[in-house]
C-alpha cells in the first residue's frame, strides 16, 4: 500500500519513505491510498489474538511493502508493551486506560511504535537517524521515554525554557543516553522554527539523516487504530452492539484513528468528539466551516489547540462530505469548572480518580449516551501527571507513581539553546563528529 499526500495526491510514497520523512511537501499529511474492509469473520478470529498480535493482524496491509509479516509481529512485540486495560465504571460506562506506558499518557502507543519502526529502518540503512522534536511538554516526554536505548537513532528535544511544568522538565531531561534536550530560550513556536529550518536545510539533510516524531507521523497514527478493536473485544458481548467512543481531543489524531477504525469494520455506532473550550472542530460539526482560532490555556492542556492538524485526515476520510461525518460524530464542550467538577464526582460516586482529558471523555459519554447504548471514553493521561488539579478537585492527595517520583529525584541534563538557527545548526554538526 502506498500513502498519498493530501495536498497533492499524485505524491505517493511507501509506509517507510511517509515515516522517515513525517509530513508531506507543502506542509501536507500523508493518508493511505485505500483503507483494507476486515470481514466479520477475519475479525471474530482476531478477538482470540493478544494486543500484539491484533496490532500485527490490523496493520500488516498498510505495511506490508517494507516487512515480512514475521518481522512485523515481532515489532508489535516490542512496541506494545504495555497492557491497555478496559475498566467498568457502571454497567453502561466503560474507560479504555491508554496511560500504562512509560510517560503515562497516550501518545506512548504513538511514540513506541514509531521508535520500533525507526530501528528497523535504520538498520537497513546503515546510518544513524537523528529525531529531531519541538516539545511544549507531552509529545516530548513520550518520545524521549519511547526512544530511549533505541539502537541507531539519536533524539534531540527542543523545550521552551521555564515554559513547562517541573514534571515534564524532568520527563525530557533526565533520560540521558542517546536523548539530548536542549532549553530553547524562546518560546514553543522559537522551537518549532528551529526545527522547521532544520528541515529545510539542504546541507543539514545531506549530511544527517533527520525525521520527525510529530502527531502527523503515519507511524504515530496507524497503531491507535489497534486500541479501538481491543475495547470493543473486551467488552461483555450483550454490550457489544451499540458502543460509542468518547475520545477526548485536541489534534484529532485519536479520533482520526477511531474513525479509520470504524472504515476498517470496527463495529461502533458513533463516537463522540469531546473538548475543552477549543471547540474548533465542534463549530464545524455545526456550521460545515472549519474556522482555526488561536487556542486559549484550559486545564487540559493536552488539548488546547486551535488549527487540529489532523482535521484533513477526517475530512479526507469522508470525501470531504459533512454531513456524512455529523452522522458518526457528534460532540461535547466540557470547561474548566465542569472538568473540576466531574473529577470530584467521579472520584467520590464512582471510586474513579479522573485526569482533567479522561473528565471531557466522561463527559463526552455522560452527555451524549442514548438509552441503550453503552459508552467507552478514553483516558489518555495518568491523574497523577496533573496531579496539581487532580488534588485540589478531590480535596484529597493522589501519591505518584514510582517511576514519576524517582524522576523528580534526578538531576536535569539539558544544553542551553539560544532561540537562533546557525547556534542550533552548528550544535547538530559539532556532534557529527562525535561518537
Ligand atoms: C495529546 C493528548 C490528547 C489529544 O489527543 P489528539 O490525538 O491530539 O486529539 C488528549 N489527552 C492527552 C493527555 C494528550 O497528551
């Protein structure tokens, strides 16, 4: 299967050329060139098969150009590696916890899969690959978790200083090995630049093999599609038939991949985009027009953004036909005293401590659940990684897990980075010639 850039269809590359490369020319997401129908029957096999092996069975299509099946699986192995548990909340509510990887949010599944991927990819070329990513806190933290160790492949992180939580600090700092951070004194956007530059620099890439681990990665992408059908196989059958998926969202990645899911014959009835007050994609349901604003900060912050890069691929998906995607999808609008709300009650009536993104997803299935259905929302964070809003919603102290406090404990190693491209560039060749 080949994957086609939206903006310019006539551009298809294989899985391999759309992971090492990241986004398109001219700014443009990569999509598959069609999206492989699974039979019932195929599937009612799957529902026997471990996380690895649905993972291996789900996405063999899309990649089969670059690897043997057998080599395949054994990279679903390695990449999923971590359970993704589907717990009862009530009898018509269920929660699929994607926070069990080594960052505590969701996007491990991405980044895990994506670092695999690259491996294998760098072994063939006989070259070291630098991952060059602009961070304000999450993305980095999964990436510099997923990354780490991975033979052939050198990671670069790019923070703005003094602009992230302590906690995420830490995340993308005290990795060590073969994942550098360096502390921008600039803004987010100061970061992206830099990288953006890097990209764009024909001596630089003649000379480093450079990619991206960014949300808009294909390789970032297809493995969300797996955790969608793992729900579904581990609901109680009698719950089966009317399931909708309540996914909290900011970039529309994990929705995107939902609604792939659901092309590829993943039984749900509708699924419900759940949002902070960056109702972007909430407008266009109603209005038809996709209008991006600047994003305001909420507590979720995961999701305040205000031009979800992964739009295209839903409206691609749908031949750009809104209706047609109003149908499958509707939406809710949770705010920050909501959020805090919600936590409490949940935690108080439900024995369930919430992050503030699983509270949207809650509220997402609280609010648009019909009589008969049952609901899944997705729980894309650890409370603990808020751990700050979480305490003072529920008036109570949450401990942290192991692995955050002896991070906190450690030191940060971090170069500092003046906001200034010919610094940057300079940095990344000096260390060229470094072993
Ligand atoms: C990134 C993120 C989201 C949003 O996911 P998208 O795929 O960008 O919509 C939600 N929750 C958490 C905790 C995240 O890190």
């Amino acid at each position: 299967m080949k994957f086609y850039n939206i903006n310019q269809p006539r551009e298809r590359v294989s899985f391999r050329q759309s992971v090492l490369q990241g986004a398109a020319s001219g700014k443009g997401l990569y999509f598959p060139e069609n999206i492989p129908v699974i039979s019932p029957s195929r599937l009612a096999e799957m529902e026997k098969m471990d996380l690895p092996q649905l993972a291996a069975h789900l996405l063999y299509e899309f990649v089969r150009e670059d690897f043997s099946f057998e080599s395949f699986e054994e990279l679903c192995q390695r990449a999923f590696n971590f359970p993704i548990p589907l717990k009862e909340i009530d009898p018509r509510l269920y929660t699929l916890e994607l926070f069990h990887g080594p960052s505590l949010a969701f996007k491990d599944i991405g980044a895990r899969f994506l670092s695999q991927t690259l491996q294998k990819f760098s072994g063939s070329f006989n070259r070291e690959i630098t991952v060059l990513v602009a961070t304000s806190g999450d993305t980095g933290s999964a990436v510099a978790q997923s990354f780490f160790n991975v033979e052939g492949i050198r990671v670069v992180l790019l923070y703005p200083s003094g602009k992230v939580s302590d906690l995420q600090e830490k995340t993308l700092t005290t990795v060590g090995g073969n994942v550098e951070a360096l502390e921008v004194d600039g803004a987010f956007d100061d970061c992206q630049q830099l990288v953006k530059q890097a990209f764009a620099d024909q001596e630089l890439t003649s000379r480093l093999v450079l990619t991206s681990a960014n949300s808009i990665n294909v390789g970032r992408f297809l493995p969300q599609m797996v955790y969608y059908f793992w729900a579904l196989f581990q609901l109680p059958r009698d719950k089966r038939n009317r399931v909708v998926f309540s996914v909290p969202s900011g970039n529309y990645g994990n929705l995107s991949a939902g609604l792939m899911a659901w092309k590829m014959g993943l039984s749900a009835a509708r699924f419900v985009a759940s949002s902070n007050i960056n109702r972007v994609f909430p407008d266009y349901l109603d209005t038809g027009r996709y209008q991006p604003r600047d994003p305001v900060s909420t507590l979720s912050n995961a999701m305040d953004v205000g031009n979800p890069s992964n739009f295209v691929r839903i409206a691609e998906l749908f031949n750009h036909d809104h209706q047609a995607i109003r149908r499958l999808v509707s939406y809710y609008v949770g705010d920050d005293p909501q959020i805090r709300q919600t936590i409490r009650q949940v935690a108080e009536e439900k024995d369930y401590i919430l992050d503030p993104h699983g509270a949207v997803g809650y509220l997402g299935c609280q609010n648009q659940l019909q009589p008969g259905e049952t609901g899944v929302f997705l729980e894309t964070a650890h409370p603990a990684k808020f751990q700050n809003t979480v305490e003072t919603s529920i008036h109570n102290k949450l401990p942290l897990p192991e692995y955050l406090d002896r991070m906190l404990k450690k030191q940060k190693q971090a170069t500092q980075m003046p906001a200034d491209y010919p610094s940057f560039k300079a940095w990344l060749l000096d260390r060229l010639d470094q072993p």
